[in-house]
C-alpha cells in the first residue's frame, strides 16, 4: 500500500442521515477533553473561526453503551461540512430491566461529558488524511471516509486529535446535552476541567512534543465558538 497519504481516497457519498454512526462494538480510549488538548494550534486557531449549526440531537442506546449524538453543520470560510460528536456516558453491558435501561438515557450534567468516552466524524480532508485513522486506533472513530492507510505524512505518530469543525462543534455538543429543546445556547460554553493525566500510551508518544495546549489556551478557543443562522 503506497506510504502517500494522498493515496487514501474519499469513499463514495451515502446519504447524510446515513454517515458517521460507529460500527464496532468497542468502548472509545479517549475523551473529548483528552482530544482537545491534542489538537494543534493552527488547527485550534481555525476552529475558532468556524460557525455551528446543530441539526441532530438525541439520546440512545447501542452495543457499546448509552450516549448522547450532537450533529451539525460546521462553516469556515464559505465550505460547511458534517460534523458528529457521539458522548458515551454510560457503557458496559446494558441492563435487561425496562426500568433500569430508561434511566441511562438521563445524560449527566454538561461539564462531566468532558471526561466520558467519544466518537467522533467529519467529512472534511482534514480529518481524512489526518484524523480518521488515528481516531480509529483509540476506537474514537469508524473508518469511513479514508482507506484505512496509516497517515504517514500528515501524522506519523498517530496522535489522536480534532479537525477544526469538531473543534468548533465541541463545546457546544456539551451544551446540547442538556438542552431538553435542542436549541443551541448563546451562553458561555463550560471549560474542560482540569486536565489530569492522558492514557500512558498517549503521553509517551507526545514525549517531547510542545504543541499539546493549556487548560487556558483551550478555554479561550471555546470561549470563541460561534453560531450561525
């Protein structure tokens, strides 16, 4: 398989209601705040500048656990692209009581989906040549839009990390998860919380590596995100 990640080709389009739902059964190894502190500054710096347009929100239940899905269309620029953020706030083997599976579909409160597993897809090039594959590795993403190739050129190290539109996305899904009419809140977004510490793989293969950024740097990124009409 040529080493070229420009030899990774788009797959053919499906229809958008269609695209971006996980496929496995395996629990995601990262989390939405471990993603935002292993995206880079000038993908950070571009994500600020995109406007979010949520169009699917809901709560439910599959093979992995009970999550919540945010769907949106992200513009930069004058290109909108499809972004899905799915939250898995419960996971592991699903009750068979009525009762009991009900109550998973109750999301917990916005600031603690910073820390729960997440899946993550957007249809831009960015996340396919750079994205996708790496994602996949940590069982955060389906590969959809890429061959499987490993990034060799745009991220060699497979770091798990966000395009610019999941990035502008981010904080507003954790909004969202709270929001019982799916409309988008004008308010300041909640900050990740404290950073803590990253799986013990992803720290070594950061080792040496200064574009991870600070609790702060990620909170005036968020702070930023707008929405659009």
């Amino acid at each position: 398989m040529p080493s070229s990640h420009r030899s990774r080709k788009r797959q053919s389009p499906r229809r958008q209601r269609d695209l971006q739902l996980p496929s496995g059964t395996a629990v995601p190894r990262v989390t939405l705040r471990h993603l935002a502190r292993l995206t880079p500054d000038k993908i950070r710096n571009r994500g600020n500048q995109c406007s979010v347009r949520p169009f699917e929100m809901n709560v439910d239940i599959n093979d992995v656990g009970a999550f919540k899905l945010v769907r949106a269309n992200v513009l930069h620029d004058t290109v909108v692209h499809v972004t899905t953020i799915m939250l898995y706030h419960e996971t592991g083997r699903l009750p068979d009581d009525p009762k009991a599976l009900k109550k998973l579909l109750r999301v917990p409160k916005g600031s603690q989906l910073w820390n729960v597993p997440v899946w993550v897809s957007c249809d831009c090039e960015h996340f396919l040549y750079t994205c996708e594959v790496a994602l996949h590795r940590y069982n955060a993403s389906d590969i959809i839009y890429s061959n499987g190739a490993y990034p060799t050129e745009t991220n060699p190290r497979m770091v798990p990390q966000l395009c610019k539109h999941l990035w502008g996305l981010a904080p507003i899904a954790i909004k969202l998860a709270r929001s019982p009419s799916g409309k988008p809140h004008h308010r300041r977004p909640p900050h990740p919380p404290h950073r803590g510490r990253l799986p013990r793989e992803l720290e070594e293969a950061l080792r040496g590596h200064d574009f991870v950024p600070t609790s702060d740097e990620v909170g005036e990124g968020l702070d930023r995100v707008r929405d659009f009409l």
